[in-house]
C-alpha cells in the first residue's frame, strides 16, 4: 500500500512581516483606548449658603361672622309685615318686622288707667293722714286711728309703685311689636311669612351677621402639632415674638384680601372627632367683601426658620432607602448624599439633615451621574441662558 505525501510550503517572509506588524498596530490601539478617560459630565450646581428664612403656613379656613344675631319675637302675637329686603345689609336700630300692635297698645292703656287710679287713690290716703296726726296729738283720735291712716297711705304708696311697673311692662311689650336689628350687618331670609302667628317661645324670624370684623376658623392637625414642637425643640424652627402671628388671607380666585388679621383663639381642647385643634383669626372686612361661611385659605406668617438650608425641588431625587442629593466633592466627582427633607418654600426644599454650608448641589444634569464620576460645573445662570436659547431655537416662529 502506498501513500501520498503533501507539501507544505513555507510561508513568505514578507507575509510574516505584514501580519507581526498588523497584529503590533491592533495592540497598540487598545492600549492608547483604555488609557484615555470619559470625558466629564457638565452639571449645575448650586452652592449652600444657609440663612434665616421666614415661614408661611398655608391653611384651608372657613369664614364666619363674629357675632350672628338671631332675630326673634319677644311677645306673641300676629305678624303685620316684614319691613327689610332679605340679603340686604342693615344698620342697627333699622326695622325689620312690625307686628299688630293693638293689643299692645290696649294693654298700655289699662295699665296708665290703673296707674291714675291708684295715684288718686294714694292723694286721699295721704290727705287723711295729714288730717288724722294733728286729732291723735290732741287725743281726739286714737292712735289706732293713725296706725290704720298710716297703713292705707303706705298701701296705696305700693300700688302705685306696682301700677307704673305694669304700665312700663306693657309699654316693653308694645315696643317689642316693632323688631329691629340689634347690630349692624347683613340679613338672612324671612323665617316666616306675614299674617302668621308668633310665639315668644319659638319665633325665630331671621338673622343678622356682622361683616366686621370676620373670624376665620382653620385647623392644626395633632401630627402637624407634635412636628412644630419637635422642630421647635430642636431649633429648626423660630416661633414669632409672643407668638403673635400675621394672618393673610387668600380668596378664592387667588387675589390677597387687603386686611391683615391676627390669632385671637386657639382651642386648648382636642376634637376627637375630626384629630384637630381649632385655631381662630380675626381680620377686619370694613368693604363686606368677606361673607359668612366662605372657604378661603389663610397664610401664616411670622415664624422663621434660623440658618435654613434651601435647595431647589428638583436637586432632590428619591430612592429605596430615602431621599438624596448629587453634590460635587473637591476632586471635582460626583458623590451621592442622602438627605433629610423638611418642607417646601415655594420651588424648593428645606434640607433637615445631610448639608452643610459650601456644599454644591447638582441641579441639573444629575441624570448622567454615578458615584466618582467626573464633573464640569456650570454657573446655574450660563445654565437657563443656554435652556433658554434652545427653548427659544425649537419654538416655531409665526412666518414658519
């Protein structure tokens, strides 16, 4: 059996030479690959600056008049006519319903008839008892005689006593016939219509408010409570001097009310019912154009919190295990810092714990960032010139 050989023919040296140099090349770019860095990340970055700040608390409120008068009758008796416009605003002392006053009237009349008699009555005791004294001291009388002149006098004294005490009654009660407005404010319906009955005991008939001054009611949660004393504790935050507060209220289309009031009761009691404490202002409406039961918002102001740290809301991100912030160190690296957050002051963040002074906060550009990544800060302001542009760049133009 026989077998083939095969020849294998060497490789040129030129070839060789080509592939070495080839391979070498391919090694060389690599190497020159892993040696150069990732370019830095630009970011915004705002420096902490701690400092005083003042506090507004905003709360939902109720308005309610500060002295809602309920209008009743005070004799009974027929209802003639009611006097006022329902919803008008009335002075005090204006009329406001008018009942059958001829009863009244009539009961007037006997009590000034009685009143007579009894005055007339008392002339003649008085006559004989001037008469009487002058007989007892000549014993022409005895002093029986006297005591008995004596006794009418001081009995007829007594009832006229009792008869201008009638006459004044009936005249209250005919007074009472024409019902008027207490106070000044503005009215509510007619609780009943002309020609009903009234009884003293149960006739209400309306009610007035009083515009002015306004109390505004709101409510302080007790977690809300327990937070401000705990914050308070730990000097977080600054109550006002004598903790007078300055109350402003907003209205319901946003516009601020011109008045300013202040707190003039806070509820010592707990409402079980709604977990509250109820806090009373009061703010002067000399215009009306605050009405009863109207829903506003009240704004706080007067508390501070000392050497606060603000950053703005969106520097804060949220993770698993809580709220953090991006800062820059001093090798110009990104580091991630959890933070402690506290509440908002408009478009930023108060920051509990986690800051200090000179720290720079990325605020924008934190989205390409990761622990020990290097970092280019921007001036925030070059940061909204350049947001703006582009802005400016991508909205289209009327022409196009």
């Amino acid at each position: 059996m026989r077998f083939r050989r095969t020849r294998i023919s060497a490789v040129p040296p030129r070839f060789s030479l080509l592939l070495v140099a080839l391979m070498l090349h391919l090694a060389g770019c690599d190497g020159d690959s892993a040696a150069v860095a990732p370019p830095a990340v630009a970011v915004t970055a705002v420096t902490i600056e701690p400092a005083d700040v003042p506090v507004t608390t905003i709360f939902v409120a109720q308005t309610q008049s500060s002295q809602a008068v309920n209008i009743q009758a005070r004799v009974s008796g027929f209802l003639e006519q009611r006097v006022y416009t329902e919803g008008a605003e009335v002075k005090a002392g204006q009329v406001l319903f008018e009942m059958d006053k001829r009863p009244f009237q009539a009961q007037v009349n006997g009590a000034a008839a009685a009143l007579q008699r009894n005055m007339a009555a008392l002339e003649v005791a008085r006559a004989n008892l001037a008469r009487t004294k002058p007989l007892v001291e000549q014993n022409a009388l005895s002093q029986r005689d006297l005591d008995d002149a004596r006794g009418q006098f001081e009995q007829n004294a007594a009832a006229v006593e009792q008869a201008k005490a009638q006459l004044e009654s009936a005249q209250l009660d005919l007074s009472y016939a024409t019902i008027t407005s207490p106070v000044d404010g503005v009215s509510s319906f007619s609780a009943v219509a002309d020609g009903t009955y009234l009884d003293a005991k149960n006739a209400q008939l309306t009610t007035v408010s009083v515009l002015s001054p306004m109390w505004i009611n709101f409510s302080l949660s007790e977690n809300d409570m327990e937070r401000i004393r705990r914050e308070e504790k730990a000097g977080l935050l600054k109550p006002p001097e004598g903790l007078q507060f300055t109350v402003e209220v907003e209205l319901g289309d946003g516009t601020l009310f011109p008045q300013k009031g202040k707190i003039d009761f806070t509820d010592p009691s707990y409402n079980a019912e709604t977990g509250t404490f109820l806090i009373r202002a009061v703010v002067e409406n000399p215009d009306g154009i605050l009405r009863p039961n109207q829903y506003v918002r009240t704004r706080l102001l007067g508390a501070t919190r000392p050497n606060a740290i603000l950053v703005p809301q969106r520097a804060v991100q949220q993770s698993a295990q809580g709220h953090f912030v991006w800062v820059v160190n001093e090798d110009e690296q990104a580091e991630m810092r959890p933070v402690e957050v506290g509440g908002w002051h408009g478009d930023e963040w108060f920051i509990n714990e986690g800051l200090g002074r000179g720290d720079r906060v990325v605020v924008d550009g934190a989205l390409r960032l990761a622990p020990g990544v290097a970092v280019t800060v921007k001036p925030e302001k070059d940061a909204d010139d350049a947001s703006g542009k582009d802005a400016a760049a991508s909205t289209p133009t009327a022409s196009s």
